[in-house]
C-alpha cells in the first residue's frame, strides 16, 4: 500500500492551501527549467552565428543562481 499524505492539521481549508501552495510551487518549477531551457537553445543558437561565448555565460549565471555560488 502507498504512503498516504500525512496533514500537520485536520480540517479541508488546511488541505485546500498546502495542495495550493504545492501545485503554485511545482507549476513555477516548471515554468523556471522550460524558460531556462529556452534561453539555453537561443544562447547556443547565437553562439553558431555570431561565434560568441554566450552560451557559455549562461551556464555561469544559471549555475550561479540554482547554487548561489559562481560556476568552477
């Protein structure tokens, strides 16, 4: 049998806000890789063209950002 999902409090407004939070939170994950994703494949994209290192950079700002440190 699965694990059930365990509330700190009883009652549906509770549930109603933590399923809420959660489901704005997963939603605002997916949005955050699939622009990262995007911004990735135009970096690379002008990186071909104008032989930059644009990509490159990128990679620095997102790794700085996920991990609060600057890329090695």
């Amino acid at each position: 049998m699965p694990p059930q999902p365990i509330f700190l409090e009883a009652g549906l407004r509770y549930r109603v806000r933590v399923f809420a939070g959660d489901f704005v939170e997963f939603t605002l994950g997916l949005l955050y890789y699939v622009a990262l994703g995007t911004l990735g494949l135009a970096a690379v994209a002008i990186d071909s063209v104008l032989r930059t290192r644009l990509y490159e950079a990128f990679i620095a700002l997102v790794e700085r950002i996920d991990h609060g440190k600057s890329a090695s």
